[in-house]
C-alpha cells in the first residue's frame, strides 16, 4: 500500500511540476511552482474559503496561524514529491525489514 501512495505522490508532484511549466510558459513568466492554497481556490474557492472559519471556530484559532495558514504557502508539486519519497522510504524500510526477518 505504502509503494501505491509513493507511486500516486510523485506521478501527482510530477503532473503539477508539468502544469506549472506550462503555464509559465503560457503566460511567458519565470517558472514557479504554484503554493498549494492557489492551487486549491483555483479548484474550489468556496472550499478553501470556509477552512479558516471553521477551524478557528472548531479547534483553535493557534492552529490555523502556526499550521495551516502557513502550509497553504508552500509549493505544491516539491511538497507532494517530499510526501512521496517520505511513502517511498517507507515502502523500502518495511522491504528490508521484512527481508531480515525471514
């Protein structure tokens, strides 16, 4: 399961890192990788637009300011590629693991 999550991750960082040079090239700007909250209020801004209230209202107002707010400023395609080697190493330490036990 872990080698499907790798896998999904980085085909997902690699399509991203596609779709952000296509549109630097569209828009003939320097190529930057879009942050993850851009990506989401270009996909659903009703979505991403109702997070805040509901958790500060919900669970902490701390939360949204050390947490997540900032998480929305990263970019998208090298965070999806850091998940998917993190899902990766994963895959590969319970490989070995399970190699020496046997």
């Amino acid at each position: 399961m872990t080698r499907i999550l790798a896998g999904f991750f980085l085909v997902a960082a690699g399509a991203r890192g596609y779709f952000d040079w296509q549109l630097a090239k569209l828009n003939e700007t320097a190529f930057e990788f879009l942050p993850i909250g851009q990506v989401w209020f270009n996909f659903d801004r009703n979505s991403l637009l109702g997070l805040q209230p509901g958790i500060e209202r919900y669970l902490s107002p701390v939360i949204w300011e050390n947490a997540v707010g900032p998480m929305l400023l990263w970019p998208m395609a090298p965070t999806l590629f850091g998940i998917g080697v993190f899902f990766l190493a994963i895959a590969i330490w319970r490989g070995v693991r399970k190699a020496m036990r046997s």
